[in-house]
C-alpha cells in the first residue's frame, strides 16, 4: 500500500508540475500564477482512480516470522514460470510437458536402445560336434565316434509352419524330437541328439533362449536414466508415478539356480522398475515434498541387487527388456528460512 500512495504522490506532483509549466504569471506574485486550485483539485478527484486501475505495481512484501527473521519475497504478479525440471540418460527416449507448475515425464526404452552394439548370437545357424558311444549291430560291439550338425536340427518342429505358435525349438516342447528324427536319421541319431540336448557346450551354441541377461549389477555398471533438478526456492512433490518392466527370464530367482540357466524355465514376466534415487522420497512417496534451500539434482538408476555376489533375475537387464515410466509432479514455491 506504500508503494502505491508513493505513486499517487509522485502522479499529483507530475500534474501540479505539468500546470505550472502551461501558466505564464507573475514570477513575483503570490506562487499561484493564475491557476484556479478548486478547478485543480476538481482534476484530480476526476482522474485518480483511472490512473490507479492502470497502473502495474511491482510488490516488496515482508514477512515476520515469530522468531523474528524478515524474509523480503520479491516477485512479480506478471510473471510466467517455464521450467521442466528434468532430464534423461542417453538412449531414454522421453518427454517432458506440463502446464503452470504440473509436469509430466513419460519414457520408454529398451534394453537395445542401451546397448545398441549388443549382438543377438545367431543360435540356429551355429554348429556343433558330440562324441557319442553306440551299439553297432553290424559289428556286434559298442563304438564312439564324433557326430557333427547343423542346430537347426533343434528346430525342426514346425520349421515349415507359417504358425509361429507351431515352431518350437526342443527345449520349449521335446515332444515329437525323437520320432522327427528318427524318421529323418535313425533310431541312432535321435538318441544322440537327445542325449546331446542338454550337453552344456552344445546347447549353449544352439538354444535360442540361452541369452542371459546384458547387465546384472556384478561387475558395479549403472546408469542413470532420469534427472529431475529442483531450483532452489521450490519444493518438488511427486503426484502419480507409473513404471513397468517387461522381459523374457527368470525373475526373483539368482542367476546361477537352475530356472535363470536353464531356458526351459523361463517365462514372460512384468513388473515396476528397480530404481535407486540419490537423495529425497521416492517417486511412489505422493505428498511429501523435498528441496527449496539450494538447487538440487536428484539422480534415478537402476537397482542391481547382488546377493553371495550373484545377481538376480527380477534385477537385471535382459536383452528382451523394455521400460516404461510415467511420473506428474510440480514444484511448490517455498521460502528458505536462515
């Protein structure tokens, strides 16, 4: 209110000036030069209040507080905020928008888009040489000798279907292998290819699903794949955070029991992100607020649980793995306090 009566006087003073300059009386006379006062103040009444409907104020406003700290708030009632807040790791695609002070990050990416120089092996076209001990009937007695195939013997179950429900490696369903090859060789080359099946050397040239994850937290990699920086006078507050990661393994069990090494166990799984934060609540903490006394950066990465130094299915990175992750949030202007 100050300010403004400032203005007023500064406005009163500007007219009575502009008067003055405008009259052409005695310099010696009394000071008023001719001019009516009635009609002036008649003047003023008339055009005060529009020149304060159209005037901008700019505010100075303090705030006591009971421990007697002044705190000067300096802002403008004009002022349009732009700010994001937020940033991703490289190969994350995302976006950032919002309205006011309400954001959104939405992000999707791969395992590939992380690892774009990763190579899937080409299993199918691989080969492989099995030393296998017989009965020869011709000659009456037992013989060894070294067989070698293509693996795409592994998948001649539905090799020619246009179903690709029907096409089926061994190690997803072994029914039907034996008499398959039995038609195609012998009785002999079907039981050696069974026998070879879970040779580990052979089925890890051939299986298909075999691949392990890319990153399990043993050898100390992370990433950050989310930044979201909070200016200092504001207080960021998450609202609503969504995630999701989907891939084809083992989940809760380690990566050396027999259901992460052996792809026959293995399933389609889906569930939340495993995240690390550097500091503050976590994104699924909706009303608690955080920061406002310096800037702050708070980091997100992955979580690689290890355990007896052995990772885990459900916190690794599979090469079948996508992520999504869609998180509101706004900053709420705070004053810091010192």
């Amino acid at each position: 209110m100050n300010t403004k009566m400032n203005a007023i006087a500064m406005t009163l003073l500007m007219i009575a000036s502009a008067l003055a300059g405008c009259t052409s009386g005695d310099p010696d006379g009394d000071g008023t030069s001719g001019i009516d006062m009635e009609i002036l103040n008649e003047m003023i009444d008339d055009n005060l209040q529009d020149f304060i409907n159209n005037t901008s104020v700019t505010i100075n406003q303090e705030i006591h507080y009971h421990n007697n700290t002044t705190v000067v708030n300096n802002y403008d009632e004009d002022t349009t905020w732009n700010m994001g807040g937020a940033s991703f790791g490289e190969g994350v695609n995302g976006s950032i928008s919002g309205s006011s002070m309400m954001f959104v990050a939405h992000l999707e990416f791969t395992a590939m888009d992380l690892f774009p120089d990763y190579e899937m092996i080409d299993y199918r076209n691989n080969s492989f040489s099995y030393q296998y001990t017989y009965y020869d009937y011709l000659t009456n007695a037992d013989r060894t000798d070294t067989f070698t195939f293509n693996c795409q013997v592994y998948y001649l179950i539905g090799s020619q279907s246009n179903n690709s429900n029907s096409q089926v490696s061994y190690w997803e369903n072994s029914d039907n292998y034996w008499n398959a090859w039995d038609n195609e060789y012998n009785s002999t080359i079907a039981n050696m290819l069974q026998d070879a099946a879970y040779v580990s050397n052979v089925r890890t040239l051939c299986d298909d699903n075999i691949d392990g994850p890319i990153k399990d937290g043993t050898d100390g990699w992370n990433y950050n794949f989310l930044t979201i920086d909070i200016p200092q006078g504001y207080a960021v507050q998450y609202i609503q955070l969504e995630t999701e990661h989907t891939w084809h393994g083992c989940s809760w069990d380690e990566l050396d029991d027999y259901r992460c090494t052996d792809s026959y166990y293995w399933q389609d799984h889906t569930q939340g992100i495993n995240y690390d934060r550097s500091e503050g609540p976590w994104l699924s903490e909706e009303n608690h607020y955080y920061g406002g006394w310096e800037n702050i950066s708070i980091e997100f990465e992955f979580r690689f649980n290890v355990y007896n130094n052995v990772g885990r299915g459900d916190y690794s990175i599979w090469p079948t793995s996508e992520y999504e992750l869609t998180l509101y949030y706004r900053f709420v202007p705070v004053i810091p306090v010192e």
